[in-house]
C-alpha cells in the first residue's frame, strides 16, 4: 500500500514515477500545501495548490491519492509560469523542513532523507512537463466537479490556523490533525468553523441547519 505520483498514468517498471508510502504521502503534502501558501499569486497558481489540497487520505482513503503531473489544472497561457512556481514552491518546501516552528505547526518532525526523496522526485517530474503535455480537457473536468460553495469560487480562502489554501475538502491539515479516520462529513461541517468563521460559503450553512 502506499501512493505514487506518475507523469501521466503510463507507468512502467523502474520509471521516475515517485512512489511513497502513506505517511510520507502526507508529509509531502503537508509541506508542498505550506510552501504553496505563502508563494501562489496568480489564480493559476493558486489552483494548483488548491489540486494538491485535495488530496486528504483522511478523507478519500489511505492509499488512493495518487495522481498524475498531468493531471494537473495545466493551461497553455500560463504553462511557463506555473511550471517555475510550482518547483520555486517545491525549492522552499525543502527550507520549511528545516524548520522548527513548522515542526510545531504540524507536530511532527519530518525524516530528512525521506522527505528530501519525495521532494526531488516531485521536482524531478515537474521539470519534466512540457508544454506539448498538457492534456487541454483537465482543467474543466476538475473544475466540472467544483460545486458553488469551492473555495476557488470565494477568493481562494486559507485556513486560520494553518495558512493554506483550502480545498474542496478544507484545511487537509486540520483534518489530519483531528485524528477522524474516515472524515465524516459532518466533521468537515463542524471544522468549517475554524475555516471560515462566519463567513462559510453558500452550502456550508445549509447542512448545519439541519443538524
Ligand atoms: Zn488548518
């Protein structure tokens, strides 16, 4: 068991797709969703990180959040400039593994020859998409799922406690950090709270009146 992170779904044996065990899947996430946080500008960007936030084992399953670079929201106009940010971001994650108020943040400590791993495969596949890889259709069949209360509607929100960009799903941190296996959807109800405030998007509210 664990999940990998291929080019484009077209595995072959000893290829460069980067295969990770679950808990290093998270920690991967964890620091790409961290770095991404603080760096993401444009919409683009931001929506690649947005991808990345998705993909919470707590609630999907342990296991099933592997995917393909080319599955990413890629878009032509923006294609050079998201590819440079996502391996600034990737290039900054690795400083917040140094660092000790990360460290507390997520209250572990990541293994530095593991971490580093992920990391450099991640990078490694990133530098290789090209333009020529972008599969036109995976922009709109992502946003095709996004219901009208997705953070990408509301001006790409971020958790209060973490700083990272929500998800469809929320902060995957805070769910993390809950310690629920599976995630119900009622505790993503209750954590919206933390998330939003009072100002939960449209649809939030109206599965917590029925509680
Ligand atoms: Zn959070």
């Amino acid at each position: 068991m664990g999940n990998m992170i291929s080019f484009n779904h077209r595995v072959t044996k000893d290829d460069d797709s980067l295969t990770m065990s679950n808990g290093l899947t998270d920690v991967l996430l964890d620091y790409l969703l961290l770095s991404g946080a603080k760096l993401a500008q444009t919409e683009s960007e931001k929506r690649m990180m947005v991808f990345l936030g998705e993909k919470v084992q707590s609630c999907c399953g342990i296991g099933t959040v592997g995917f393909a670079i080319t599955d990413m929201p890629w878009q032509p106009e923006t294609f050079a400039a998201d590819r440079s940010f996502l391996l600034h971001m990737t290039a900054h994650a690795r400083d917040l593994t140094l660092q000790p108020e990360i460290h507390a943040l997520l209250g572990y400590v990541p293994r530095k020859e593991h971490i580093n791993y992920a990391l450099d495969g991640f990078a490694a596949l990133i530098a290789r998409m090209t333009a020529a890889d972008i599969q036109p259709e995976k922009p709109a069949e992502w946003l095709a799922r996004a219901t009208p209360d997705h953070p990408i509607y509301h001006g790409y929100p971020k958790c209060r406690r973490h700083g990272i960009l929500l998800s469809s799903l929320g902060c995957k941190i805070c769910i993390d950090q809950s310690g629920k296996y599976p995630v119900m959807p009622e505790d993503i109800e209750h954590m919206k709270h933390l998330w939003y405030g009072d100002a939960a998007p449209q649809g939030a509210d109206t599965n917590e009146s029925t509680q």
